[in-house]
C-alpha cells in the first residue's frame, strides 16, 4: 500500500486530523449510494469485478485539500465522498451510559428531549475507532467505560458499526453534552432488567 500521500503543506496535526477522518490504506470500502454520473460508472464496474468491495492504496490530500483515494482494483484518484464503509452502521441521537460491566448506547426518542421515550439499545464493545481517539481523546474500552459513568451522563449524536457478534463498535460522536437527571432516568431502565415493552437489548 502507498499509504498516505500530502501534497499539500501540512502539520502533524493535520496529518492526524486527515488519518482520523479517512479509511485507512488496506481498508475495503464499498460505493457510496449518492454517486451519480460518469464517476460512478467508473467504481461500479470495478465494485462489479471485485465482490462489491475496493481496497484503499492510498490516501492524498491534495494541494487544495481536498481528499481522495486510490485503490488497489482501477486507476485514477476519488474523491473520499464516492465510497463508504461497507459494515452495518447506525446513527441515532442517544445516551452513553456504562451499566452491569457493560457500555450501552440508548436511543432517545420523542418530541420532548427532556422527557423522552427509550428506542434502540446497543451494547458498546472493544476499543472506539480512530475518530473517537482523535476527537474525544478516548482510545481504549476502559476510557470508554470511566467517560461513560461521567456522573453528569453523555447524550449527544453516535454513529457506531457492527461488529458480527452482537455488540457494536463506536465509530464517532460528533457531538455530546450532559444529561438531564429524566434523560439518565431513562437510559438506566432501558438497559436494565428486560421486561414487557422495554426495547431489546443488542
């Protein structure tokens, strides 16, 4: 693999910033649903060849900053917006709590959001992926675990991927504040004791 190619003048900063945001070299990635045009004729022939997967060569910012890809399968340069990661995701506004050895994420629904109604339930596994590293700081499942007993709670926006065995990875959170004492009220129900209309636990 090429790795990382920066023809613009960047920091080491910059450089962690564009690692976090990227699919890595070696990563395989699969078309994103909104390309449209000549592009997308382009990566659907090699998706078609390829078992519906490209592998990422190398990742360049360009001297305008913008970033693309190359992959291993065609030639020429994407832009990173043309493919996306090919496992299962989910986003949801929600709540982080670390409950019974484990970390959940607890969908929040309804019209009030200081009173609302339990949705999805994921239970949060292993280490969070590079974006959560790099934005929150946060790079192990422990440092998971301790953000998520913050007595204030964690509620914000959460994107995370499933991981084949029944929990989920956490893949971002683009945003996060704390909790109302009903919002927290909430959370902890919902990943307790499973009973008759509570959500079923993942």
């Amino acid at each position: 693999m090429d790795g990382y190619i920066y023809e613009a003048e960047v920091d080491d900063r910059q450089k962690a910033r564009v690692a976090a945001m990227s699919h890595a070299p070696g990563e395989s990635v699969m078309l994103h649903p909104s390309v449209e045009g000549d592009r997308r004729e382009v990566l659907e022939r090699a998706v078609a060849a390829n078992n519906g997967r490209l592998t990422i060569r190398s990742v360049i910012l360009t001297a305008d900053h913008h970033l693309n890809y190359e992959f291993v399968e065609l030639e020429g340069r994407f832009n990173h917006a043309y493919v996306t990661d090919p496992r299962e995701m989910e986003h949801m506004y929600g709540a982080l709590v670390h409950e019974g050895g484990k970390t959940w994420i607890v969908e929040l629904e309804g019209d009030d959001i200081d009173d609302p109604a339990p949705g999805r339930v994921r239970c949060v596994s292993g280490d969070p992926e590079r974006y959560v590293a790099y934005n929150q700081g946060i790079r192990t499942e422990a440092e998971l675990a301790a953000y998520a007993e913050d007595p204030d709670g964690v509620c914000g926006e959460f994107s995370i991927a499933a991981r084949g065995d029944g929990t989920w990875a956490l893949v971002a959170i683009p945003w996060s504040a704390p909790m109302s004492d009903r919002q927290i009220e909430v959370a902890r129900e919902a990943v307790g004791s499973p009973t008759v209309g509570r959500p079923r636990l993942h």
